[in-house]
C-alpha cells in the first residue's frame, strides 16, 4: 500500500527515476523523439510503475511537484545528452489534468526552461483526451500559450476519450498519439482498422502529426507504412528504458 507522506518524501529524497521510450521513424528506425516515463525506486518495493502511485498523486496534488520534477529532470537529460554529442530529439512529458489546470501552469513551464536555458522546441506536452474535455476553453487558453512559446502539444491516448471530433480543429496541438488498444487489433480486426484508417485521414484533413502507439510486431509496421503512417513507440522498437540505455538499443539506427 502506497501512502501520500511516502510519496511525498520519495519525490524530496529523490527516489524517483525517469525511463525513456524511444518514438521511432518506421521507414528508417531513426530516434525521432522520446516520451519520458517516470518510476518509483521504492527502497523496499524496488521499481514501482506509475500506475501504482500517479492517481494517488493526483488525488492528493503531490502530482504538481512530482510532474515539475519530471519536466526539469527530463529537460537535464536533454542537455547532457546534447554534451555526450548525441543526436538531439525533443522529449515528451505528460501532463495530468490537475496539473494542467494549475492557474501558473504555463508560467511555471516556461520558467523552468528558462531557468535552464532549455531550446523550448525540444520540449513535447502530452496531454490525454479526458483532460481535454475538462474546462474546453481553459485547455484551449493554455495550450495556445504554449504553443506560441514554441513548445508542442500532443493529444495522448487519442480515441478513448470519446472527445468531441467537432472541436478537435479548435484544439491547439501538433499531433494525436493513437491509442494502444486501436493498434493492436490493426491487423487482425476490421474494426480497429477502419478506425485507424479514420483516423489517419482526419489527421491529414487538419494538418496534425500522428503516432501510432503500441507497436509490438513487424506486421502492424508494414500495415502502418502502407497507411501512410510513419512514426511509432511501441515494445516492438523498445519499451521505456534508463536514459543510459535509450542510444545504445540496436534496433534503432541512430
Ligand atoms: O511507463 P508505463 O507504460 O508503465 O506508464 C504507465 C502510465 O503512467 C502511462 O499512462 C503514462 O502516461 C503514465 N505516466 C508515466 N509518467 C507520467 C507522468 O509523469 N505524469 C503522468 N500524469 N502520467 C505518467
Ligand atoms: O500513452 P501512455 O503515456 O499511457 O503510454 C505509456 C505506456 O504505454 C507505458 O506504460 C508503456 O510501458 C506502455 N507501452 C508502450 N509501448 C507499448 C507496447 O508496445 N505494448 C504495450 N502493451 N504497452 C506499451
Ligand atoms: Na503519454
Ligand atoms: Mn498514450
């Protein structure tokens, strides 16, 4: 049982650790991006994922200084990479609701980058379609101010969260991540890929990138292609891994 003052002291004794998932170009297997997942280095538990302790985090509000932490963590990470000379790609960071809706939410963002001296088009917003459909012109409000800050936003979990597809053109973001449930049915089930397939097209309509998530077989890559759809994550390129070891996965070519 994970309690709040456990939590709390694990984000001010830095217990938490940041994996990466590469995002991945499926006609080069070139890195063109990273999401940033965090984790729980729970002294006793050992590696406790996010799904045991991000709700309890919402609920309580710790997920305000466990997500700063994880924007300005993840940023650090840019940067020394950029020092080891590695390729740079802009990284993801998730954005909950409740931190979303914060009234300094954009202030605090750009503070943090600047603090760091951080190049803002390397830093990528996801932002789930349930948040969205919460407080519609607030989010609209804050993810313009983003944008005109040169930071990019991405729909997460796209097509779960029963948006709206009438005010999706209002929204502004750069790109819609497919969920996992709509990729792994692509190749085997008619439904899923006619459901891709709107998708895609939409998406082309409204000028927005796509990511297919959840990729884990050769198989829905070769679909994906002929989709004209080309950037994935998923297990099948590498599932979230230490910063130590996102450059050295040899199924990527970078
Ligand atoms: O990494 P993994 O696949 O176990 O992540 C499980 C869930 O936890 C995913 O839905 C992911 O978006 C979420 N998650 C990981 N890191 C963060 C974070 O920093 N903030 C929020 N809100 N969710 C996160
Ligand atoms: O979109 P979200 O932030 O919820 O996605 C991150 C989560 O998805 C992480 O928990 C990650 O481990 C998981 N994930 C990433 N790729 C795959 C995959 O190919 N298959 C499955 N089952 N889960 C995946
Ligand atoms: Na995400
Ligand atoms: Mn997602």
């Amino acid at each position: 049982l994970i309690l709040e003052r456990d939590l709390q002291a694990a984000i001010e004794h830095g217990e938490l650790v940041l994996f990466y998932q590469p995002k991945v170009d499926m006609r080069t297997e070139e890195l063109v991006g990273m999401e940033a997942l965090v984790r729980w280095n729970h002294p006793r538990l050992g590696m406790v994922p996010p799904l045991k302790f991000i709700s309890i985090a919402e609920e309580t509000g710790l997920i305000v200084p466990l997500e700063r932490w994880v924007l300005r963590t993840a940023c650090l990470q840019v940067q020394q990479w950029a020092r080891e000379g590695r390729p740079s790609v802009p990284v993801a960071v998730n954005l909950s609701q409740i931190h979303l809706m914060q009234t300094d939410i954009v202030e605090s963002v750009l503070a943090t980058l600047e603090d760091l001296k951080f190049d803002n088009s390397l830093l990528e917003l996801e932002v789930t379609e349930s948040a969205m459909m919460h407080n519609e012109a607030q989010v609209i409000e804050v993810l313009g101010r983003f944008k005109q800050a040169g930071i990019s936003v991405s729909l997460d979990d796209f097509g779960t969260g029963y948006s709206s597809l009438s005010y999706l053109h209002l929204l502004p973001i750069d790109c819609l991540k497919i969920d996992r449930s709509f990729i792994k049915g692509i190749t085997t089930n008619e439904n899923s890929r006619a459901i891709v397939e709107m998708i895609l097209t939409m998406s082309r309509q409204l000028g927005l990138h796509i990511i297919a998530e959840g990729i884990e077989h050769k198989e829905q890559v070769e679909l994906l292609r002929d989709l004209q759809c080309f950037t994935a994550q998923g297990f099948y390129y590498s599932k979230p891994v230490p910063a130590g070891e996102v450059f050295a996965c040899r199924k990527l070519s970078s």
